[in-house]
C-alpha cells in the first residue's frame, strides 16, 4: 500500500546493513557476539516534553540516537547497532527525510547501524523510542558504584548551554520543571535574547554525545555517567551508588562564554541544575590526572576538575572562596514534575 507503514520503512529506514550483520526487513536484527558485556540502553523523546513541535527535523534525528550513545559513553562501551520505534500521527515524508538524514549522519560517524524497530499511528504527537546496543571488554565498564574518597570530580565540554537555550525558547520558563510550559522570567533586563539564544541553541538540538572519551577513560576513571537530567541530580546517583560524597567548586563548572555573561545565580542554576547536557561526569585518582589530561586529548574533549569525592555522605557545593553555597540549587530534571 503506498503510503503506507512498509512504504515509510522502505524510504526512509532501509539501508544496507554492515557485514556480518542482519538489520532492517527480518523478524529480528542478528548482531554478531563479541567478547565482554552487550551494553544495552533505551530512551523515549515525546513531542512536547522533550521537543517542540517546530524543531527542524535532521536535529531531531541527531538528538534521537545522541542520547543513546550518550549512555554508552558513560560506561566506556563501543556501539554496534540501534532499533528505532516511531509513533506518527500522519506520515510526513519530509519531516522524515530530514529526521533519517540527521539519525544517518550520527549513526555513521559512530559505526552504529539501524538494525531495526517499528512503526505506528500514534493519536497525538510524535513519540520516538531508540534501544541502543554497544559492547565492553570485562572488567573495563564505567559504573556509577565505582566513585572512591579523594578522586577527583570532572566534567567534559561546557554545562549550562542547554538549559539557557530551553528558557529562551519558553520566553523565560523554568527549564527545571520538566514541562514545556511558561513560568517566571529570570533574564535581567538588557540582555539581548536573540544573540543568547544563537549562542547556545546548537547545545540544547545537536548535543555531541562523547563516545570517544568514555572509550579513553577505561581503566582510568573509577566511575561516570552522563549529565542528562542535571549535575547535581546526576552526580547523586553516583554517590549514592558509591556509598560516598562530594565536595563540588560551584564557579569551576566549565560554562560557554555566553553562559559566563549571565549573573551568578542564574549562571549557578543553569550549570548545576540543568538538563539536557550529554557531557560526562567521572571520578578518577589524584595520581591518574595526567592519564585524564592525555585521554580528552585523544578524543578531542576537554575536560575540567570540578571538586572531590569525600568518605562522609553528603553534597557541599562552595564558591570560589571556598565559602559554604547554601542553599543548594534545586534538583534536576524530573519526568513526572
């Protein structure tokens, strides 16, 4: 039936799949088995929560399948292949030129086929489901349990971006909230939003998932995780799964030099709290930090030590003084807020 579900696959989802591998148009996609753990990660994005209605289509692709390799960025693994679900409440064919081309252009960059997925009529809204698959040498994955007192706290690349560029886009909402409504404006007056705004979009539509970092930081770095729902939210896990805490240097967190331009507070939040990142978060020894240094070389990242890791429970953020920040910025990204 043209027009159909199988005419949708057939132009936009069908592509031939590496050697030794069964993708697209069989009951099931056959990866062949590798030494190690299969590293194995999910991630729903739904239209209107997660992005706008308007969002050009390729970066909605790109941000489809970053997220997922994201994941497998945070335990060191190497992708092998990823299945696509997609619930359309019509069939758009240029919105999915633009999406398959964005996906593509990922997926090739990390040698991670589509080998796969579904597809339905969905009643309201686009619903996109990807399941990544990657694969980890024993013994070599980064956990979140791994964290141990006095390693160093980092972080790659800048925070702070993305949530800037989510309040712009809601006309000054808390991008905390976890939902795609309006809320109090925390811009000052004069700041020129549209020059904001261009400054740090691309961070929030085309995050830049760090697969080549975690792959260099094994054996290296005793814990990580990426930062999708807020550093501190996300650093929680890690010390909670570690049985440790923290102590975090609030104005070392690496930001844009368009986030450095915003007042203090904001700057704070939006560094600390806010989501949407993709950067990783890891632990490594004092002892190891030239090892750290030569790893983001090797994979072209940068990355900046943030604070340490402390035996007694508990997360104290300072300044630059080192004085007490207190109260702490409130949590991260939350689904269900």
């Amino acid at each position: 039936m043209a027009d159909g579900e199988f005419d949708l696959i057939r132009r936009h989802f069908s592509r031939p799949a590496p050697p030794g591998v069964l993708g697209v148009g069989d009951d099931c996609a056959l990866l062949p088995t590798r030494p190690g753990a299969m590293a194995i990660s999910t991630d729903l994005l739904v239209e209107g929560r997660h992005f706008f209605s308007d969002v050009d289509p390729a970066a909605l692709g790109h941000k489809s399948l970053a997220v997922n390799l994201s994941d497998l960025a945070a335990m060191g693994a190497e992708p092998a292949g990823f299945v696509l679900g997609l619930a359309l409440p019509r069939i758009d064919h240029d919105f999915l030129a633009g999406f398959a081309q964005g996906m593509y252009a990922l997926a090739d960059r990390h040698a991670c086929p589509l080998i796969g997925g579904d597809t339905t009529r969905g009643q309201e809204g686009i619903v996109i489901s990807v399941t990544i698959f990657g694969t980890v040498a024993p013994g070599e994955a980064l956990r979140r349990d791994g964290a141990r007192p006095d390693d160093d706290i980092w972080v790659s690349g800048c925070l702070g971006d993305a949530d800037i560029a989510l309040r712009l886009l809601l006309g000054g909402a808390s991008a905390g909230a976890g939902t795609l409504a309006q809320g109090d404006d925390p811009f000052p007056p004069g700041v020129d939003r549209s020059v904001l705004l261009a400054a740090t979009r691309r961070a929030l539509e085309w995050p830049e998932p760090r697969v080549a970092l975690g792959q260099a930081l094994r054996g290296v770095a005793h814990a990580a995780l990426d930062i999708s729902d807020g550093l501190l939210q996300d650093l929680g896990h890690v010390l909670a799964a570690s049985g440790v805490g923290a102590c975090v240097d609030a104005d070392g967190v690496p930001v844009s030099s368009a986030v450095a331009t915003l007042p203090a507070p904001l700057r704070r939040l939006a560094a600390l709290s806010g989501g949407d990142v993709y950067e990783l978060c890891f632990t490594a020894p004092p002892g190891l930090r030239s090892q750290v240094l030569a790893a983001a070389v090797t994979a072209g990242v940068p990355v900046t030590r943030i604070g340490q890791i402390t035996a007694a429970p508990g997360l104290r953020l300072v300044d630059a003084s080192g004085d007490p920040i207190d109260p702490l910025p409130h949590g991260g990204y939350d689904h269900f807020a």
